[in-house]
C-alpha cells in the first residue's frame, strides 16, 4: 500500500546508535550525507536497511516482515529508546502498513 509521502526500505536507511534515542532515517545511497553528518556531529552510527544487500530486491511485504524484525533487533539487542525507534521508522511506508489503525503517529493512505 504506497504512500507517496513516505519513504520505502528499498531507499532509506535507518541509522542509529545503540543504546540511544539517536535514531532517524536517511536516504541511500547517501552520498556522502551520512559521512558528513557524521564528522560534523563526531557520532558514528550504525545502520540497516537499504544499504543491505538485497533489500531493493525484496517484495513489499518482505521489506514490510524486514522492518519489523529490524525493529526489535534496535529495541531488544541494541537497547535503543522504542518511541524514538518508532517516531523514526513511521516515515516508513512498509512499517506505517503493518501498524493498526489506533497506533499513535500511524500515516494513512488517502484515497
């Protein structure tokens, strides 16, 4: 279900630093976006997503199930804050569509 306000896994990376509510999206290839952000800031964050291999192959419901078990792989292993896990990850087409419709922050599709 494309939302053409959101962005989709086969594009964005997730970035983030573990144990922190430091998590936010970023568009890949990053063009050197991320690097700069990086040596700006002196942080250095980990990611996934699109600039796994694979990713922009996989079918939308399988980046929608990747989401999800990224998702808890940030909150459960990596210890990051799960609100700013999911204010972030709601720019996420793929994770806006496997939400119920109460969730907070939910992005709907018009139409």
């Amino acid at each position: 279900m494309k939302n053409k306000n959101l962005r989709s896994l086969k594009n964005t990376m997730i970035c983030y630093i573990p144990g922190t509510d430091d998590v936010f999206l970023c568009h890949w290839p990053s063009h050197g976006g991320l690097e700069d952000y990086e040596k700006k800031t002196g942080k250095h964050y980990w990611t996934i997503g699109a600039c796994f291999a694979g990713v922009e192959k996989m079918s939308f419901g399988q980046r929608k199930m990747a989401i999800f078990v990224n998702a808890m792989h940030l909150v459960i292993r990596d210890e990051c804050d799960p609100v700013a896990v999911h204010k972030a990850l709601l720019g996420l087409d793929e994770y806006n569509d496997g939400l119920a419709y109460d969730v907070p922050g939910r992005v709907f599709v018009s139409g």
